[in-house]
C-alpha cells in the first residue's frame, strides 16, 4: 500500500500494511500549492480496537525488560529520527505549510 504521491495509504498494523475497513479516505494536500501527496483511509473502530489489543498483548514483554534494555529501544528510535531528521523535516513542511526552517528547528 505503501507508494508515491497519491497513493492510497492504510493503517501500519503489527508490521504490515493493512486496508481499512469502513473505506472512507481524505485527501492530504500541500497547503502551499494544492498538489495531492496521498490519499489517506481513515481508520475505523476495527483498526482501532486492533491496535489496542497489540498494545495489550506486548505490555507484559515491555514491562518485563530491564530498564536497561527499555532505554536502548529508546534510544536506537531516537538515533533513527535524529538520521532522518531533514526527511522529516520537509514531510512536516510539505504537510503543514510551515516554513522548511520551522521544521527543521523543532
């Protein structure tokens, strides 16, 4: 599901792609110019309870780790945003309308 500029995008469930149920989309537009950047399924109280029940089901894994081993999960997801900090950066942009050094400096 995953693709470019106007691809219909799902819900990321437990790793994978998935379509939503109820079917109903929304258009996420540059606010600059206009251009179509995906088209979105908004999820529903399927997707919804779906992903409680994920949460629910790893809690006790989570909680069971040190809190050593919790902080280097923490950790390796802030160096992964901190890599694609620019990348980030211009989706905020091009999402929002702020200005690309707005972006960048939050």
């Amino acid at each position: 599901m995953a693709g470019g500029a106007g691809a219909a995008l799902g819900s990321y469930i437990d790793g994978a792609w998935t379509a939503a149920g109820e079917g109903e989309t929304f258009a996420v537009k540059n606010p600059a110019t206009g251009e179509l950047l995906a088209t979105v399924e908004s999820a529903g109280a399927a997707e919804g309870g779906s992903r409680w029940q994920l949460r629910r089901a790893a809690l006790p894994e989570w909680q069971a780790l040190p809190g050593h081993w919790r902080a280097r999960y923490i950790y390796a997801l802030a160096r992964q945003v901190q890599k694609h900090a620019r990348r980030l950066a211009v989706l905020e942009t091009l999402d929002n309308g702020k200005s690309i050094r707005e972006s960048r400096d939050i």
